[in-house]
C-alpha cells in the first residue's frame, strides 16, 4: 500500500512538474501580458495543486500535510486575482497586442473615463 | 445538525471568519491541541478587531450541496484548461489570437462579480480584466477565441456558472454599506404610500373641494 502511494506520489509530483513547465514556456512563448496572465494562473495552479497532492501522498505525516492543503488553497484563491489585477493594469498601459485581438468590448468603454 | 450548520452560515459571517481563521492557525501547526485551538481563537479575534471586515447581511441561506457541485465543477474545468493553455503555450505555429469580451451579469452582488472572476480566471479560456458590480458587467481576455461562435461559447460558459452561483445563494450575502441603501430602497415603495396620504398638501384640496 505505502508502495502504491508512494508511486502515485511520485506519479503526480511529476505531471504537476510537467504543467509548470508548460506554464513556464507560455510565459516566454505567448505574445502580450494578457495571454502570458492564462499560462500564469491555470497551468501553473493546478501544476502546483499536483505536486501538492503527490508531496502529501509520499509524505503522509500531518504536521506537514496540513501545511500542504494551505499552500493548495491559498493558491487557488490568490492566483485569480493577481491575475485580474495584472491583466487589468496591462489593459490600461497598453500592453495589449491590438493586432491579436479579434474583439475587444473593453475599447469602447474605456474611452472616457479613467484614461 | 444541518439546519444549525446553515444558520450558523447565513446568520452569523463574524462567527464564520474566526472559525476560520482559527482553523488555518490549528492547520499552520500541523497539531491539534487545545493550546494550538486557544491560540488560533485568540489570534482570529485579534485580527478581526485590528483589521475589521466590512459587516455583511444574508437574505437567506446558503446551499452547502450546490457549493459542492460548483467546486467540483470548477475543479474539473481546472483540469480541462490547465491542459488547453499548456497546449496553446508549447504547440508550434503563429500565437494564438484572442478577444476581450463583455458579459452581462444578472445581480449587482459584490460577492457574486468576486466569485465569478475566481471562477472564471481558473476555467477554460479566460481571464478575467475588469470587472464592475454597479455596472453588472465584466470584461473576460478569452485567449483563443477567434471567430463568434467561441464568444458565444465563452458566454454560455458564464452564464452556466452564473446559473451555478445563484443556487447556491451568494447573491443573498451583501456587504453593508451597499446593502443598506438598497434594503431602504426595496422596503420604500411599501412604506410611501401611507405617509403620502396623510401629507398635508394632499388633504388640502379635499377641504377647499369640500363646501
């Protein structure tokens, strides 16, 4: 059983790695700050709850599996929002690639206010 | 048991955020003890005095199962997009053309617009880049939509999930401040028409019509 969990873990931890990295490449691959914000918020959270989760289940000891949950929680609650903060403060300094839009809704509201 | 839980949900948010903040304490340590559940308590008081919260109000209670089922389905989407954007980051070929698309809501809730932009920068496509209770909208970078038929996608998406956040009620918790100008505002037109009666003006003209 410990053999299995073991595996498992080791199993998750990697594809979780493997996610990382795939995050890692779409921040230098992708074209402006607003697609790089995807690479940075999913592939990378769920990279990070796997490896997570597999960590938990090769170390099976509490003290530091609850410290585990926590990381994974806090994880999923704040890269949302670091997300937005960066997109929407890329948006209004223009780190936008314009060319690459299909549509942009946003355009016409913003040029009033606040610009 | 259940019932209580709910009440204890609905009715009391301080409660809620002490247990919580308690119970983040007890899991930094790792042990359980009464010591580790003292120190917790103590350190979530503490924090709430020192940097208080603005008080909410609940109209209702909130559905424990359908939070559940918006979870579950946030996890799965977390899956499913981890490994879209992944392919989209490392695939060969020109980058990926996206669109920044606005979408109605149906609430002015606080809670609801900060729920869907958790949501929804974490579920297939999009990131979430403005987003505006008052005016009910938000605007979503949905990174490969090129053509209509993924906007509309994108939209049905939110309204899905929208659908999924009312049942479970987080439209009914209301931050204060808002809330009390709209709680008057709701009860007004219930309340105005006996005054308006009784208003001076108004009897005025039955008494000089009278003889």
């Amino acid at each position: 059983m410990s053999a299995f969990l073991d595996v498992l873990g080791a199993v998750l931890v990697l594809l979780g790695a493997l996610l990382a990295l795939a995050a890692a490449i779409g921040l230098l691959r992708l074209p402006d700050v607003l697609s790089r914000m995807h690479a940075a918020t999913k592939p990378q959270t769920a990279g990070l709850v796997l490896v997570v989760i597999g960590s938990a289940l090769s170390l099976r000891t509490s003290v530091d599996t609850w410290m585990l949950v926590l990381v994974g929680v806090f994880q999923l609650i704040t890269a949302p929002v670091t997300a937005h903060l960066v997109g929407r403060l890329a948006y209004r300094s223009g780190g936008v690639r314009e060319d690459l839009l299909y549509r942009d809704d946003l355009a016409d509201r913003e040029d009033d206010p606040a610009r | 048991m259940s019932g209580e839980q709910r009440g204890v949900f609905g009715r009391r948010p301080r409660v809620l955020r002490v247990l919580w903040l308690t119970l983040v304490w007890v899991l930094l340590w790792g042990t359980f003890s009464w010591a580790n559940l003292l120190g917790g308590f103590v350190v979530a008081v503490l924090v709430l005095v020192l940097f208080p919260l603005p008080a909410v109000t609940t109209g209702g209670q909130l559905r424990p199962v359908a939070l559940l089922r918006v979870v579950l389905d946030v996890g799965r989407d977390l899956a499913v997009s981890s490994v879209q954007v992944a392919w989209q980051s490392v695939r060969p070929g020109p980058p990926p053309r996206s669109s920044i698309v606005a979408v109605g809501i149906s609430d002015d809730s606080e809670l609801l617009t900060a729920m869907l932009v958790e949501c929804l920068s974490l579920v297939p496509g999009s990131v979430v880049v403005d987003a505006s209770a008052e005016e009910r909208t938000l605007w979503a970078h949905v990174l490969g939509a090129d053509d209509d038929a993924a906007v509309e996608r994108f939209r049905a998406q939110v309204a899905r999930l929208e659908a999924d956040l009312l049942r479970v009620g987080v439209h009914r918790v209301r931050v204060e401040p808002a809330s009390s100008g709209r709680a008057e505002a709701g009860t007004d037109p219930r309340d105005d028409p006996e005054p308006a009666e009784h208003r001076p003006h108004d009897s005025v003209p039955s008494r000089e019509a009278g003889p």
